[in-house]
C-alpha cells in the first residue's frame, strides 16, 4: 500500500465560494492515484483498518511500502512572510514524521524569472530543502529552474526532472492526441475551451473575447468573483454586477461586450469542475481544442486526447512547457492571434518526438522512487 498526502484529487461542494482551492490540482492530485493501484489519501480516510482518531502517519509508518507527497509551488522565491514561513516548518515536521520511504511529485520553485541570482528564501526554507534532501528517497520536479534552485540552496541530488507526473498518468491519451490533431487541422469550425490567470489583462481579454466569438468555452478552475457572478447571472439577472475585471470590457464610450451579451454568454460557457470524471467525459464529447494560461487546464484536455496550447505568462508554465515540449507561446503574442492561428501553432512534434525520451526519465525517477514503472505508449491512431 502507499500513502498519498497533499494536493485533493476532488472538491467539495463548497468550492470555490468557501473553500479555497484551484480545481487544475485535482489533476496533478490523481496522479499517483492513476499511476498505483494501491494508493490511499490521507484526506479522504478511507485507508483499510481506518478507525476514528487514527494518524495517517501511524498508518503509513505501520502498514505503507512508501508514502507519496504530491505537492505544487511549494517554494516562493523572495517571499519572506509569515504564512509561508510556517508553511516551511510544517513541512519539515511532516517529513520527520515518516518512517518510510518518502516520494515527492511535482515540486516547484515559484518566481517572476528563471535568474539564479535574483532569488532568495527565508531561513525556513533553506532548513526544508535541506530536510527533503536528507528525507527523501526520490523527488519528482517540474523544471530545470527548480532543480537548480534546489541544488543551490538545498544541496539537493536526489531530484530528476519530470514536468508535472500527471502527464504520465494516462498513456493511452497519446494516440487519441495523435489522431485528434489530424481531425483537428481538418474541421473547419471546432469546439474550443479557454482558461485564464490574469482576467483584468489585456492579452488575456482579447483571448477571451476571441472564445466568446467562436461560441467557445470559459473553464474557470479558480476564481471565486467570477463564479459569484455566474450565481448572480442565473439566480438575479437584473442586479448582477460584474468582477471589476470585467468592467474595462463592458463600460467606456465604445464596450467591446453589451452587458446581456456577456451575461447571456456566461450563463451557457462557463464551467466548474470540482470531480475529475466529469471533467474528462466534458472534454472528451465536446471539446475538440483548448487554449488558455492555466496549466491544468490545458493537462485536463491533452488526458483526454484534446489537442492544447500552454499561452505562457510566467516562469512556472514556461518551466513545464518547456520540460515537457509541450506547444506554448507567449500571452501577449498569442492575444492578437486568430483561433485558426492558434491551431496552426499548435505544434505537437517535438512532444511526440521526445515521448519516448519523457517516460524513460519518469520511469528512472520511479526506479529511485523504488515504486513500479508506468508503461510507456505506443502511438497508435484511435477515433476520439
């Protein structure tokens, strides 16, 4: 059995209006889920013999082969407050804490720049990285900027470079992406999804207003403002008042959207996940391709077989994209781009012609992990 302890791999009813979460976790959260079979998460106390009052440590100190931490941006460069201060500590007691082999998946170093010289941490964090490298057995981490702030500063060499595992976590998704881009470039008039980070940017409206020309998608993962408003559009519709920022679009002598317009769109586009499977069934019957700057977005539709572009607007999207020859392309270039320009530069051969490669370096950092190996695919075409 291995534990699993970290990021949810579902959400609660609550979300996102109470509790806080960003739902492109859960696809990072299932991914060991996906990739074991006798997998348990802490939170979910479903572990067998689980009584009330049990410890998730005693339970993986007892009965676990290896526990698996699944974890995101962890580490914040230049970001000296006392919350993430605590956060530092926190993690440190939890490491010492197992006696059993300990995984991590997906660490990352969040900054504003891939530059070595311009990044600094807190003591606690220096004390964490150090403690990883001591306590644990194998570190999955996202990039190359990572894995060298974690040398630099934690004296780390038990980490490989694996881009998010949750790319790993569905490989017969590569075939159906394979054919898909083929249908793809073929259909004059395909179903599209979008994600955003920055709404109130101006690249980022022109790629929403791009989507809501083409009748496409909005995929929220995350923010509370703009599922508020979605509530207020269908349960008050004459009083709701758009996130400030939306306001740039709708207001001014010439609005690039009426109000009913965006309300109306809204009210049919917008959507929320907070489970997996419908999540991936949307994907798989009614989008045919996704753009955006949420990363996880964009992993939900490639594990489905849905061809998608990483617009990238920081280090840490650049950092996966690159480690994963995923396509990508800068925010500002992409916002003045046409969908079909867009697909056109969606270029998916230096993934497929590196896949091989990919999955042989998760499976090294599996063989440290001493956890099984995942299959790697084979590229056959397959009707979506």
């Amino acid at each position: 059995m291995i534990g699993v302890t970290g990021i949810l791999n579902s959400l609660p009813a609550t979300f996102p209006l109470e509790t806080h979460e960003n739902s492109g976790n859960m696809i990072h959260g299932d991914a060991p889920f996906q990739l074991f079979d006798d997998a348990y998460l802490a939170i979910n106390r479903d572990w067998p013999g689980y009584k009330p009052g049990d410890r998730f440590k005693d339970f993986v100190n007892e009965k676990c082969t290896h526990v698996i931490i699944t974890c995101a941006n962890v580490f914040r460069a230049n970001d000296f407050g006392e919350n993430i201060r605590k956060r530092y500590v926190k993690l440190v007691e939890m490491l010492n804490g197992y006696e059993k082999p300990i995984i991590l998946f997906g660490l990352g170093v969040q900054a504003k720049e891939q530059d070595l010289s311009k990044v600094k941490f807190p003591p606690e964090a220096i004390v964490a990285m150090r403690a990883i490298a001591e306590k644990a057995t194998a570190v999955s981490v996202r990039g190359e900027f990572t894995l060298s702030v974690l040398k630099q500063f934690g004296g780390m060499e038990n980490a490989y470079v694996t881009g998010c595992p949750s790319f790993f976590s569905y490989p017969d998704a590569f075939s159906k992406l394979k054919k898909n881009i083929e249908l793809l470039r073929a259909n004059e008039f395909p179903r599209i999804a979008f994600s955003g980070t920055h709404h109130a940017a101006e690249s980022e409206q022109l790629l929403l207003l791009n989507t809501i020309r083409n009748n496409g998608f909005f995929i929220e993962p995350q923010d509370r403002a703009n599922y508020r408003y979605l509530k207020d559009i269908l349960e008050n519709p004459e009083t709701a008042v758009a996130p400030a920022h939306f306001q740039r679009l709708l207001s001014g002598p010439s609005p690039k959207l009426q109000r009913d317009e965006f309300c109306n769109y809204l009210s049919r586009r917008l959507r929320l996940f907070r489970d997996i499977k419908p999540w991936k069934e949307f994907n798989g019957e009614f989008v045919d391709y996704t753009f955006g700057t949420r990363f996880h977005v964009n992993m939900a539709s490639m594990l489905e077989g849905v061809p998608a572009l990483w617009i990238t607007h920081d280090s840490r999207t650049r950092e996966l994209a690159d480690a994963l020859h995923l396509p990508s392309m800068d925010v500002e270039q992409a916002g003045v781009l046409s969908i079909s320009e867009l697909i056109n530069a969606t270029d998916y051969e230096p993934l497929f012609s590196n896949l091989d490669r990919l999955f042989e370096r998760f499976n090294q950092f599996l063989d440290a992990a001493t956890l099984p190996r995942v299959r790697v695919p084979e590229l056959k075409t397959a009707v979506k």
